[in-house]
C-alpha cells in the first residue's frame, strides 16, 4: 500500500530516490515532489486568482475538475486569444500587459505574456533590447572576460603544453570591441525577432505612468504615444551607484563606471577599481589578464561579501597569484583628476592617515541603485524603500495599485538577470490565472566569472552558524578531479553544506573551473528539496568535473573517493 502511494505521488520514484525509503532520512524531512514537478514541502503553494491575490488551496487534479465558470473568462488564454488581431507594428489602443523595461525582466515577461494569449506591448527607451544586461553588462563583459582569458591562457600555459607560436603575442583592442558588439547586437536582433513572432509591440521611447492604466510614451524625437492597459509591470532594472557624497565623479573618460570600462579604447597601464565586488573583479580581471597593473580598493576587510568566507579567502589569493593587488578596510575620500590619469586619496575604513594612489583609468563599481527616474511614482504615490527600491507584495503589486506590479532590479532582492526572469514569468502567472507563478528566493543562483570561477546557491557557511544549525560541511578539491587536471586546472574546490539532522542541502559553493555550470547541479538538487546522499550517489560521467560535486556531497554524510 505503501509502496503504491509513493509511485503515484512520485512518478520517478526510483533507486536515485534512496531517501524515500531509508531509516536514516524519512520522507518527512525532506518533503516530496509532487505531481505538480515543485518540492512543496510541508504545504501546497497557493493558487493565484487573475487579480493577483491569493485563493484557496487546491492540487492540480482538484483544478482540473473546477467548471470553467469558477473563473474570470476576461484574462483567459482563449479569451484573449480571439482578440489578438493587431498588427505587428504598434499602433496605441488597450492592451492586457505593458512592460516599461526592455531588459532580461521586462523582455522575458513580454514574451510570456504573449504565449499566454494577452495582447502586449513593451516599452524600452534604450532602442535596443536586452536591457543593461545585454548591452553593457552581463554579456559583453563575458565576451571580452572569454577573449582576456585565452590571450592569458596562451601567454601563460600555452609553452608547457608543447604550443609554439613565433613572434610576440598581442591583443588589437580594436577588434575585441567589434567582436565584443557583434555578440550583442546578434543576441538583441534575437530578441526583437522574438518579439514579432510572438507578436508583442515594441515601442522605442521612454515611458511613464499617466495613471494606474496608462502609460505614456515619449519618443527621443519628442513624439507622445497614450497605451491604455489592464496591467503594467515595470522593469526598468538599474545603473551604476556613485561613491557615497559623490566623492569620484564618474566623466566615462578617466573616472568610468562599469559601462566605460567595457569600452576602454587601449589597455590601461595603471587600473585602479573602486569595489571588491561582482562587478570590479571581473572587469579587473579583463584588463589585468591584457596586461594593466590593477588594484582593487575595498571599504570591507574582505571581498565578495555575500559569498563563503572560505571560498572568498582562496579566491583572493589566486588573484593574488596572477598579480592584482588589493586593499582591503580601505575607502577613497577624493581625487584628482587629470586630462589622461588620477591620483586617489584613500584612506583606512576605521580611520587613520591618508596615501595616495595613481591611475591612468579608475573604475568605479561600488554597486547599482534601481532605475526609477521619469517613471512618474511620485505622482501616483507609489511607494520607495530607504535603498530605492518599489515596494510591492507577494505577487508583485504595488499596493493600493493592483494593477501595477514590478520585478528585477526595481524590487527587493539580488540584482541578477535570472532572478529578474523568473519574476517576470511568475508575475504573468498571476496576470493570466495560470501556472504557479512561483519564485524560490533561496535556490536562486549567483556567479562570479573570473578566472577561476565562483558559484554559489543558498546559505554560507557563516549564515548557518550564526542561525544556530547544526550542519555538516563536505568539500572536494578539484586537483583530485581528474578532468580538472586534464584541462590543466588544480586550483579551487566544492564545497557543500547540509543539515545535520535530515542531510538536507542547504548550501552549496564552488570555486575552480564552470563553476557558473556545475552549480546547476547542486540547485536542481535543492530545489527539489535532495539530500546530500541523493546527489553523492548518482552516477556522473568520468571523467568530468561534475565528479567533483558527487563526491564533495560524499563527504557530507561519509567519505570521497579520491581524496585520503
């Protein structure tokens, strides 16, 4: 009988599964995977009526039974889809959804909104999809962080492994920035051929709420558009903060924020970078691996503060190795600027004598700040937390606006890409009345891509002892891989982190080689609620550095293989 329940709840209740059977993690602390595909744990995750709020509790086969006039037919996929005969050029009128925002949120809601039946129009100032992501952020810096890292590569290792190559090596800046725009611009083409298939109108031009089911339009010409909506979700993401009291300003010439240091026309001999976080490790690195002596000034006695301590102790020292330099509990207080170079004054955090430091160019990556310029919030009421950011419920809303909701960077939480897509997609969920419309804040993953990479999902190790669990701590370093050391890599670990009592994963932290890659392992893992021997006993391929995961999970509840 037993038996029998468990294969109808779980389909995939299989030897992979070993916890729904062991003494030592009953199904009960770990929770079950329903039929539904989601871990709900202990409780279901509530249905969400076509207003946005929360309606009864019901399983999926229990939907499935309701009449059809158990709901509202005005949003319906079938409803809407009968209304959809506009064209694929905007032309005003009413719509279901408007997205101001034309960034990974604001895109990816659209085009959701689309496939689900709603009449949608999206509004970007920019002229170019993709948002600050796609076009002066996450991707273009990992294209030139790819071409830095090979020209590194080849200086650095390429001799050892028998590659010759005659004459000296060089990088022609000019043709990494062409290769570097290609990328963007094939990927931002993309997502308007995307858009008119799905057929979202695109309006290029700033938007602004008129009322609570209005946005205005402006072109950059000066021309005025009024689109009428049921629903507006905004996304305007974010930009680059200023130093506190402005004390660096930024002129994009000799002072740059992260999108002038994308664009750098030679490599600098002297790069100073204001900030030890995401954003000014990566581009440090870009340029350090071109050749620029690079220091990184960080207000904190530590870099990367939402990461593992240990994991960002080990990595501070392997960019020590390829020579940046760092001061840490340090903060800069002014500067000089000159036509082609600066001079910083920085002093101790805590207090104490003021130095100087010289640089030809001098990033400033101290963090971003919502965008939330000319949006016309103030106008309405609409409310701002003391960091900037619009306040909103658990689906979205802004209150006392039901009808204006607001993901990615505009709302609480980490300022990534992803994180804003699947709020995008979740919100839609609750526009449209389908789906589950669902985020899981702590299986949302982070990545720093360095040289070597870091990952990381859920709680530091440093999170769980300040809360008191009790937890059990496995790790794996990748000079034992042995795809790792075919690939010339012996630098950096896993590390995993999981409840004591039930095996649970709790969190999980790489640093070494994919680190971006192989930490999907470890989410798919969490967000389905495995334990540790779960993931240590499935079978990877050999060899790869996927093995470094499987047995870093062994060492939580035994011992790995291949370390003594």
């Amino acid at each position: 009988m037993a038996s029998s329940f468990l294969q109808t709840v779980v389909p995939r209740c299989t030897s992979s599964h070993r916890w729904l059977t062991s003494s030592r993690f009953p199904p009960s602390s770990l929770g079950v995977r329903t039929t539904t595909g989601r871990n709900r744990m202990a409780s279901p995750s509530p249905v969400y009526s076509l207003a946005g709020s929360k309606s009864a509790f019901f399983s999926s086969e229990a939907l499935r039974s309701l009449p059809p006039s158990s709901f509202s037919s005005s949003l319906l996929p079938s409803a809407v889809s009968s209304r959809r005969g506009f064209s694929s050029s905007p032309g005003g009128g009413k719509y279901d959804v408007v997205v101001v925002g034309g960034g990974p949120g604001g895109y990816v809601a659209a085009i959701k909104a689309a496939q689900l039946g709603l009449k949608t129009a999206c509004v970007e100032k920019r002229g170019s999809l993709g948002g600050t992501c796609l076009n002066v952020g996450c991707i273009p810096s990992k294209a030139i962080l790819n071409i830095s890292n090979k020209f590194a590569e080849a200086r650095d290792h390429f001799d050892k492994m028998g590659i010759r190559f005659q004459g000296e090596l060089s990088v022609d800046i000019d043709q990494m920035q062409i290769q570097k725009e290609k990328i963007v611009k094939t990927l931002t083409q993309g997502i308007e051929f995307l858009f008119k298939k799905n057929k979202v109108d695109y309006y290029i031009g700033e938007g602004r709420l008129a009322e609570a089911t209005q946005v205005v339009v402006t072109s950059a010409e000066g021309d005025k558009k009024l689109l009428d909506t049921a629903n507006i979700i905004l996304a305007t993401g974010s930009e680059p903060s200023p130093l506190p009291g402005n004390a660096v300003p930024i002129d994009e010439k000799v002072i740059v924020s992260s999108t002038g240091a994308l664009s750098l026309p030679r490599v600098p001999g002297k790069l100073a970078v204001i900030g030890g976080g995401v954003i000014g490790l990566e581009l440090g690195s870009v340029w350090r691996n071109l050749g620029a002596e690079v220091t990184v000034i960080e207000f904190l006695d530590r870099l990367l503060p939402p990461v593992d301590g240990e994991i960002a102790k080990a990595f501070q020292k392997e960019m020590e190795k390829t020579g940046i330099k760092f001061q840490l509990g340090t903060k800069v207080v002014g500067a000089d600027v000159r036509e082609d170079s600066a001079t910083l004054h920085v002093e101790p955090a805590k207090g104490g004598e003021q130095s100087q430091l010289d640089a030809d160019v001098v990033l400033v990556a101290v963090g971003r700040r919502p965008y939330t310029r000319n949006l016309g919030l103030e106008e309405l009421g609409v409310e701002l937390d003391r960091m900037g950011r619009v306040v909103v419920d658990e689906t979205f809303c802004v209150p006392d606006y039901p009808s204006i909701r607001a993901i990615g960077d505009l709302i609480k939480g980490p300022m990534l890409a992803h994180k804003a897509e699947e709020e995008g997609i979740a919100c839609v969920e609750m526009i449209a009345g389908v789906g589950e419309g669902h985020v899981n804040y702590d299986t949302i993953p982070s990545v720093v891509y360095t040289h070597p990479e870091i990952a990381g999902v859920g709680k530091t190790e440093e999170e769980l002892k300040a809360s008191g669990v009790a937890y059990c701590k496995g790790s794996f370093p990748f000079g034992a891989n042995s795809r790792a050391r075919c690939i010339d890599v012996s630098q950096g670990f896993v590390k995993v982190l999981t409840d004591k009592a039930t095996d649970k994963v709790l969190g999980a932290w790489i640093m070494g080689p994919e680190a971006g890659e192989l930490i999907a392992q470890l989410v798919l893992g969490m967000e389905y609620g495995a334990a540790a021997e779960d993931l240590g006993r499935t079978c990877t391929a050999h060899p790869t550095l996927s093995e470094a995961v499987k047995e870093a999970c062994m060492a939580c509840y035994g011992k790995p293989i291949h370390v003594a």
